[in-house]
C-alpha cells in the first residue's frame, strides 16, 4: 500500500514537471526526467522543434510571398467571401487609398463606394476586366482584375492604364487626323480627275486643275514623308553616337538653303554661328530637328519680317534659337504645339502645306539628345524656339584634334 502511495505520488511529481514546462516555463529544453519520464519528455521536445521548425519555414515563406507581392508592379489585395479585407500590398494603399493593417476585417465596398465596382463584385462575373476612375486621385484610370482562389476568397489586381488609355487615345486621334489630312486632297484630285473624262475640257480650266492637283499631291507626299520621318526618329537607337557630329557644319547648311526656302518672301535673315561645335549625336535627326523650326518660322513669320538663328556654346551646353518677328502665339496653344496635327490656325497652316508635324518630329528628336524644346512667344511679338544639347554631348575641339 505504501509502495503504492510512493508511486502515485512520484508519477504526480512528473507530471507536475511536464505541466509546468509545458505552460509556465517559457524555455525550449525539457526538464529532467526520471524513469520511464525521460523518454516522454525528450519525445514532446523533439514534436515540438519540428513544429518550430515548420512554423519558422511557413513564417520565412510568408516573409517571401509579402516582399514578392510588395515588388509586384500591380496593387494587391485579398478579400474574402463576404468581402473583408485580409490583406493588401503597399501599391494598393497608394492606389486605392486603403490603410494596412487599420481596414483589415473591412468590407472593400465601404472603402471603394463607386457603383461600377460594387456591380462587379456583387455580379460575381470575372472573366473581364473593369476600368474605373481611381478613388483617390481622379485624373488616374485603374484596372480590376478579380481571381477566385482558395476556400471563396478573391484576389485583386489592380493596375494603373491611365498611359495606356492616353496612348489608345492619341492612336485614334491620329488615324482621324491622317485620314482627314489624306481625304480632303484625295477629294480635290478626284473631283478634278471626273471631270477630265468630259471629251471637251477648256484648256484654261485644264491649266487650274493640273496645278490644283500638283499642288494636293505635292501636299500628300510632305505628309507622308513627315510621317516617315517620325517614324524613323522614333523606332531609332536612343544610344549616343561615338562619332561627333559637326553641329557648326548643320547650321551652315541650312544658312546656304535659306535662298530657297523664303524665295519670293519679303524676309531678312541673321545667322550667328558659332564655328567648331562638336557633339555626340544622330546628324539626320539635329538636321532634321533644326531644319522645322527654321522652316516653320519663314512658313509664319510676317511679310517683311526677321528671322534670327543662333548657334552658340554657354555654360550648360550647345544652345539652338531660332526667333522670328512673326505674329506669336497664344500662351494657351504653347503647350500643346508639339503634338502630332495640332495647328494653331488650321486653315493659315492649310495654305502654307503645314500638317502639324513639325514640332512633334523636332520634340522626338530631342529626345534622343536629352533635350527638349523651349518655347516663348508673345502675341504680336514674335516668338522663339530653342534647344540646349547637354554638356556631356559636347565634344571639345582640342579633344577631336588630339
């Protein structure tokens, strides 16, 4: 009986010790076992490292999954069936204005109250995507992506298209500009072509049609080459030239080209060149950017008028000007002048052959140059166009000689 009371209480004593390891003790090494205790012990220390061990593995992918989903270009977030919040990356804070963790637990629709999403949520319909205005800030479009996955919970993406939608914009705006441009002197040339199947045309009325349709068709074929141009620029290397290119060399050319292409304007030109400027650049593409803005100051500058083209170098690079004392221009077009077909006055840019090219071929050309085009111009008082080519371009002559 006595032997018996000894054990109970020394099998109380063990168990004693695994109940105060177990909940009190906050250390991971068991205590000291007696008996048959020993191997209980050591048993329930080796389960629990392994379950340390999974725990600290889950925890280190979940670590990974989160930085992963922080990385993503797209905001993230996970929802549940009903629509609560169970997570959101970064991104998602920033776009959709969430907070994390303060709207964990929330219901998405109470945070993003615009009906077409709550539509799409409710609807339960994924296979499209949806585009709305983002609710924070209104000049951003953003698109849903919703992903059924797990036990009925849904994931979101949702990513910024607003350049996208920019860029779909500006394609259709640029097909209906260049079918405009090609259909008005395509119906001229048509008009005329019909009306040369008579078998009599009076040789005055002939005369007319044939310089008309000289004229639609000299205007179609600018067009397409400006097209060709932009396009050219545009699909080219953004990569600097090894080879410098002899900006002095480009002015000057265009100084001796002058004659033809004011001929018959009552206009005055000033050329200051400075001579030896050499720069790592694309030739075609500085010839090309400084040929439109000189043509298009003798295309509008005012009869008898002045032009004055500058060339020089000034502490931050190489300096191109061209100022006119045309009629200037609105501060409300300035910003826009450099967009494909934009034109100040349509029907004055119609009689000078002008398609609105010009400035946006200037603008991708400089581009390639880390440049960009400067503009001041002031009704009544003329305007000029300007480009400064960085420094780092620059190539100094007692360099290239050496």
């Amino acid at each position: 009986m006595l032997a018996a009371v000894i054990h109970i209480a020394w099998m109380y004593s063990q168990q004693h010790k695994l109940l105060d390891w177990l909940y009190n003790q906050r250390k991971l090494s068991p205590p000291h076992g007696a008996g048959s205790w020993e191997p209980v012990f050591h048993g329930i220390y080796n389960m629990l490292k392994r379950r340390l061990g999974r725990e600290r593995e889950l925890a280190q992918l979940m670590k990974y999954f989160r930085l992963g989903a922080e990385a993503l270009p797209d905001a993230i977030v996970v929802i549940n069936q009903d629509g609560a919040i169970l997570w959101c990356n970064q991104l998602a804070q920033s776009l959709l204005g969430l907070k994390w963790p303060a709207d964990a637990g929330q219901h998405l629709t109470n945070l993003i109250r615009t009906p077409a999403f709550v539509h799409y949520l409710s609807k339960g319909r994924f296979n499209q995507p949806l585009e709305i205005i983002s609710p924070v800030e209104k000049d951003i479009w953003l698109e849903f992506r919703a992903m059924p996955y797990s036990q009925k919970q849904l994931l979101l993406v949702v990513r910024d298209v607003s350049q996208l939608r920019k860029l779909e914009k500006m394609r259709k705006r640029f097909v209906s500009n260049v079918s405009h441009e090609l259909r008005t002197p395509l119906t001229v040339m048509r008009g005329y072509l019909e009306m040369l199947d008579q078998d009599e045309v009076d040789p005055m009325i002939w005369g007319k049609a044939r310089s008309t349709m000289l004229d639609q068709s000299s205007r179609m074929e600018n067009l397409v080459n400006q097209l060709l141009t932009l396009a050219k620029i545009e699909s080219a290397s953004v990569e600097d030239s090894s080879d410098p290119v002899d900006f002095s060399a480009i002015v000057h050319k265009l100084k001796a080209e002058v004659a033809g292409l004011a001929k018959d304007k009552q206009l005055s030109f000033k050329f200051k060149i400075e001579e030896n400027i050499l720069i790592k650049g694309e030739q075609e593409q500085l010839r090309s950017a400084c040929g439109n803005l000189l043509g298009n100051a003798i295309k509008y500058c005012n009869e008898p008028g002045e032009i004055e083209v500058t060339l020089s170098v000034i502490p931050t690079g190489v300096v191109f000007a061209v100022k006119d004392s045309g009629p200037g221009i609105a501060r409300k077009h300035l910003q826009r002048l450099t967009e494909r077909f934009y034109r100040v006055d349509k029907a004055r840019s119609r009689d000078t052959g002008g398609a609105g090219l010009g400035l946006s071929i200037v603008k991708h050309a400089l581009q390639h140059h880390d440049s960009q085009l400067q503009i001041k111009s002031k009704q009544g008082k003329g305007s000029t166009f300007s480009f400064i080519i960085p420094k780092k371009l620059l190539v100094e002559a007692r360099q290239q000689a050496s």
